[in-house]
C-alpha cells in the first residue's frame, strides 16, 4: 500500500490472526519450567489448587446483563418445556385411559 507510511498499522488479515491465536494457543499448552529448566512441580493437591487458579485467571466471566439475559433464556425454556410435557402427559393419559376402557368393556 504505497499511501500509508512504513510505520502506520495495518489490518491484520484473517490468516494472519489464525496463525498468531494457534501460536499463542500452542504457547499456553507448554508445559512450564522452574529456574533450573526442569518441569515445574505440577503434583499433588497443591499443583491442583495452582492450576484451577491459574485456570480461572483465563476465564471470561460474564457481566452483569449477559448474566441476566442467560438466566432468562434458561428459566422461559424451563417453562416452554414443562409446558410441552405437560401437553403430552395429558394427551398420552387420555389415551391410555381410553384404551384401557375399551378393553374393559
């Protein structure tokens, strides 16, 4: 691009952005190393705690109306649910007692 300057940013292409995530992806899966360049001490329940920590550094937790709009979609579908179930337990009972009265009578 002969317009812009050498040192103006540019648009990262989506390759290149797939290629910079597998990187970083691939980097966060190796495994650590103490001073001395052998593994880190990853057993036993303190390793445990200190990789759930480490872990829940890196999750994105929801905000406030993110919270609020999830909470709704799980509490309307519970009830469109409980109300198709509903619908077919009264259906099916209706049937099941009228096909036991026909081998009734």
């Amino acid at each position: 691009m002969a317009d812009e300057p050498d040192n103006a940013p540019r648009k990262e292409s989506r390759q290149e952005r797939k290629e910079r995530r597998a990187r970083e992806r691939a980097q966060r899966a190796r495994p650590t190393k103490s001073q001395s360049g052998a593994p880190s001490d990853r057993s036993g329940l303190t390793g445990f705690i200190r990789e759930c920590w480490a872990e829940l550094k890196r999750v994105q937790w929801p905000d406030r109306p993110q919270l609020v709009q999830a909470t709704a979609v799980v509490i309307i579908t519970c009830f469109v649910v409980g109300l198709y179930l509903y619908g077919l337990d009264t259906v099916f009972s209706r049937v099941a007692g009228w096909l036991i009265n026909q081998q009734a009578g």
